[in-house]
C-alpha cells in the first residue's frame, strides 16, 4: 500500500517537511569531524537529503552514496534530480586548473546508486557502510526492532546512524477530530492516522539493537494550512496517508465533513489551521573498541 502511495507521488511537488527535517539532518552531520566513504539512504522520498548534501563538505568525503526507498519511483526520481544537479554544478563549476592551482585537489563526486528495497529485509553485506542516513521514512515500517537490527549490521564498526521520524504527537489534533467526527455520524470509530512511536520507544529499539552512545531528542512544531481539506490533501501528496491494513475502504463524505469542520472550530489560527508535527531525531553509533 505504501509502495503505491509513494509511486504516485514520486513527481509531486517536494514536500516542505520533508525538506525541513533534511535540512536538519544536513546541519547536524556538520558536526562529525570526519568523512563517510560508504554512505546508505533509507527511504530518500524524493532525494531531499541528497540533495541538500550535494554541495557541502561533508558530501566531498563521500565515495559510494547508496539512495533507497520502498518506491521505485522515488528511488528514479531521487537519482534522476541529483544527476541533474550534478550536471548543473559541473557546468557552473571552475575548471580543475583553478583548483589546482590553489591547492586543493579536485573534488571527484561519490558514485550514486539507486537500490528499491524493502527496510526490514535490506541486501547489503554486514559491516559495508560508514554512514546510514534516515529521514521521516520508518514510521512506516511495521517491525521497527528488525530494521534498527539490520541498520547496526551493515555499518561499519564506528559507523553512525542518523536520522527523523515522525513521532507520537504527530497529528493528534486530527486523530481526535475524525474519531469524533466518526462517532457523531456514523456510532463509531475507526483508525485514519497510522501509530507512531514515542521517544523512548527510539531509545529502546537503539539500546536493544546494540548501538552505542545513543542519542535521542525531540522537537514539536506546529504546521499551517489554509484549510482542513488542504491539510488532508497535503498529507496525500506528500505520500503520507493512511496505509494500515485494516483501514476503511471508503469514508463517507458527510464524516470527512464533519472532521474538517470540527477540526477548524478547535484548531483555526490566524494562517488557516495548525497541525503538530512531532520530529524524533536520533544518532547511533555502531560499536568499536576506539570509543
């Protein structure tokens, strides 16, 4: 289902949230004074990580950069944006005489490869990369201690995790408003926000897979959008609707209505309306004497 989701909206305009958290993780690998020779993306949507990585420092250290999702849509579309990026920055670029003539060696960019494949069973060796990047990909996944399991496999001793997901608090204002809207019209409820874990639940999964120095922290912003349906639309084309199984094949018109309409009578703001959106960012490190 997710897959699908997640096809359809491969060429849809980029999600401002998932650029955000991107952003955000960008800035942090920043702060890791060394370099990633051997770099893994899980779930890279539309390549918003690779795409803000492609000119900084920290992507000069890079050799191999491995860009994954669920979608092979995404995953084409990741790597076609990032080819055509690196064609643009070559064009524009100084030529190499320039570069050597200040000393600095010509930077030579990572190979990209683009790989579909399923986060709870990943087709990598053990102990191949030195960098695993995640952005508001796993709260997807239903087995999330096999994944974090798998993540610590196939880094290199020493080796970081990094990553965002979606937390409890995400939406919650929405979760409540159909659940009401759903009772009052129909006599009862049903799930429309797919669960999420909460920060101690990330500190679990790091701890028990093995990781070391693990750091987990949270942040809660409040998002804005015109309108309720513009809230919900929004969630779909950024391929973040509803995927659970035993979600209703159809909800009637007269219940979205009424969702919508308790949603703006409780959560309207000068902007429209808000939303919360919870980001767990968590880092992990994959065992070694040195540390």
């Amino acid at each position: 289902v997710k897959r699908l989701q997640r096809d359809r909206v491969a060429a849809a305009p980029p999600s401002s949230l998932h650029q955000s958290c991107a952003c955000n993780i960008v800035e942090r690998l920043h702060h890791f004074k060394r370099r990633f020779p051997a770099v893994l993306e899980l779930g890279c949507h539309q390549g918003h990580v690779l795409k803000q990585l492609h000119q900084t420092t920290v992507f000069q250290g890079m050799q191999t950069y491995v860009v994954c999702d669920l979608s092979p849509k995404m995953v084409h579309h990741a790597h076609s944006q990032y080819l055509r990026a690196a064609d643009t920055h070559t064009e524009t670029a100084p030529p190499p005489a320039t570069a050597t003539h200040t000393g600095t060696a010509p930077h030579t960019p990572p190979v990209v490869l683009p790989v579909c494949v399923d986060e709870e069973y990943l087709p990598f060796q053990s102990k191949q990369f030195d960098l695993v990047i995640t952005n508001l990909s796993l709260h997807w996944v239903n087995d999330l201690q096999r994944v974090f399991d798998e993540l610590l496999r196939v880094l290199k001793p020493d080796g970081v995790l990094i990553g965002c997901m979606a937390g409890e608090a995400t939406l919650c204002e929405l979760t409540d408003c159909f659940a009401q809207a759903e009772h009052q019209v129909e006599g009862g409820v049903s799930s429309h926000v797919s669960p999420m874990v909460g920060g101690a639940d990330v500190s679990a999964f790091l701890l028990n897979s093995g990781f070391a120095l693990p750091t987990v922290d949270i942040e809660r912003e409040s998002l804005h959008f015109p309108t309720t349906m513009e809230l919900m639309r929004s969630l779909q084309n950024a391929g973040e609707s509803n995927a659970l199984l035993s979600r209703r094949g159809h909800t009637p018109l007269r219940t979205i209505q009424r969702a919508a309409s308790l949603y703006e009578q409780k959560h309207s703001c000068a902007k429209g309306v808000e939303a919360s959106f919870q980001a767990i960012h968590f880092v992990g490190w994959a065992p070694d004497p040195s540390q």
